[in-house]
C-alpha cells in the first residue's frame, strides 16, 4: 500500500514551512534505517523563473526538508542538493539567481550539478522498447533521494509532478531531443532512477496563473502521489499520456493508496487550484509554435529550445 499525506502550512514564513514539511513527512512515517548515510534531494529548477512563479521549487521548502533529514538521521548525514542542466538553463546560474547557492552555503550542505561528473548510461526497457539514458553516478548510489517538485500545469504534458522531475535529473542538457517520446523516457528515468520520498511544494502553485496554496504533500511512491496530485487539481490520469504508462509499466504502487488529508481534502485543493483549460491550452500553444516556426524559417532565426520543451 502507498501512502500519500496531504496538509496546509499555516502561513507562508519559513517556520510555518518547517512545521507542514515536519508533518507531513512525520505522518507519512517512511523507514529511515540506520544505514543511511547520504541523501539526494531534487528540487525542481526547469528554468530561471522564481519560486513566486509558482514554476520553480521554493527554496524554504528544500530547506525544510534538509531541517527534517538532520534532526531524523543525524547532523552527520551527507546531504546533497542536485539538479541537472536543461536545454535553455544552466544550474551554475540557476542555483545562484534562484536562491540555492545561498541556501547551501547556509545549511553546510552540497550543491551538485547532475550533468558533470562521472555519468554512466543506463538500460531499461518501456513498452518492449531499450531505452538508454545519461545518469549521474550519484543518483546510482545514493541512500536515500527525495523528490521535491512542484504542483503545476505543464503545457507539454497536462500537468507536471514526482515523475516528471525525474526526467530533469537525466544528465543530458539539451533534453529536447526527448521530446518525440517523452512519456517513455519519463517512465524510463523512474524505471532508473527510484525516488524513496516525495515532498511536493504545492506553496505557490503554477496553474493559468500562480496561486498562493499553501499545499505540502508527502509520498511514499512517485506513481502514487502523482495520482493524487493530478485529482487534486483536476486532470484524469487517462488523460496524461505518462501517467497511463507508467501504470501500465507499473512503475508504482497504485493498487491501494491510503491518503491522510489533513487539515484540508482533496476536493479542497481542487476547488483552489486555478486550473486552465488543458484541450484549448495545448491548441493555442500549437498555434502559436507554428507561427514562430514559420517566422524563424522567414528571418532566418531559431526558436529558443526552452519553448519546445
């Protein structure tokens, strides 16, 4: 059975964030054995927008999260904060413009760039097809890794969580070149790499327009939680390309999920969520990518990778 914990920060300063990460991870109650003695966590940084954007992982939640870890598993714990470049960001700038830098330097833990160092290419199949990916060593021999993305609409996809900040682990800048298949190397990445913990900033969430929420959730399962989130704002799994293979490929315990809400439901969630219109959303967007693409062809110019994405 996987569990998935749904809770409220009292307000937006960094002792409220402390209290509903505490929470939620407390009552989500994932076995942390003595054995563990480095963590990985995975905010999410797709771009330089700021965390008010409602697109970038707040950097007082990963905070909360390093606080949580310390006090769980000991201040000797090695502790890393990791994300890999993306095709139109750079981590070196996004860490310092985004807040993480600073953060890192405070907490006296690492900072680690996903796409240098020892990368090794990895095997996995998806709907009877190999598929071989870039991953950082690090990911591969870490205790414990804890995913930290964010609750948000995605053009691309319907709507973005735990799974798909896997695929921005993957050590391969331009990820683009993905993108003709992307939910079998969404699935593929997680089929990879195992998150053990999900912790997802829903503070500010990023649907037609950002929203203060307030939302943490805590998740034993990276399927799991990314079932829930979807209902919480209002998509059919059915009509997320990923999340139907991935439960086909059967990535994750979904058979049962034992959700604690508490102090709000899911149906208050979605009730607060700004959701948009995803059918006419992706219309538009297409209409407006041919019209780029006709105007790159014309003046000889190129259409910044981050919007293909």
């Amino acid at each position: 059975m996987s569990r998935v914990v749904l809770t409220k920060a009292a307000s937006f300063t960094q002792n409220a964030i402390n209290e509903a990460v505490s929470r939620a991870l407390d009552t989500l109650n994932y076995d942390l054995n003595d054995k563990i003695d480095s963590v990985v966590i995975k905010p999410n940084l797709c771009y330089y927008w700021d965390y008010s954007t409602g697109e970038t992982t707040d950097p007082k939640v990963v905070s909360a999260v390093i606080d949580w870890v310390r006090q769980r598993l000991g201040k000797d714990v090695f502790i890393l904060v990791a994300e890999a470049d993306a095709s139109a960001m750079r981590t070196k700038y996004a860490f310092k413009m985004l807040g993480y830098k600073k953060l890192t330097q405070e907490k006296n833990v690492e900072l680690i760039n996903l796409s240098v160092g020892e990368i090794v290419r990895r095997n996995t199949v998806v709907a009877g097809k190999q598929i071989v990916l870039p991953v950082n060593r690090i990911l591969l021999d870490a205790d414990l890794i804890i995913n930290v993305p964010k609750m948000k609409y995605h053009r691309t996809v319907g709507f973005t969580c735990a799974l798909k900040n896997m695929f921005g682990a993957i050590a391969k800048s331009r990820k683009y070149v993905y993108h003709t298949r992307l939910p079998q190397v969404i699935v593929g990445i997680n089929k990879i790499i195992s998150t053990d913990v999900v912790l997802v900033d829903g503070m500010i969430a990023a649907g037609k327009t950002p929203k203060k929420m307030g939302v943490i959730m805590a998740g034993d399962d990276a399927l799991a939680t990314d079932l829930v989130v979807a209902e919480a704002i209002g998509y059919k799994p059915s009509r997320i390309p990923y999340l139907k293979l991935a439960i086909k490929e059967k990535i994750g315990k979904t058979d049962s999920i034992n959700l604690i809400a508490n102090p709000n439901t899911l149906k208050d969630v979605k009730k607060e969520f700004p959701a948009p219109n995803y059918l006419l959303q992706k219309l538009l967007w297409k209409m407006e990518l041919k019209l780029l693409r006709a105007y790159a062809k014309l003046v000889g110019d190129v259409i910044p990778p981050i919007l293909e994405e």
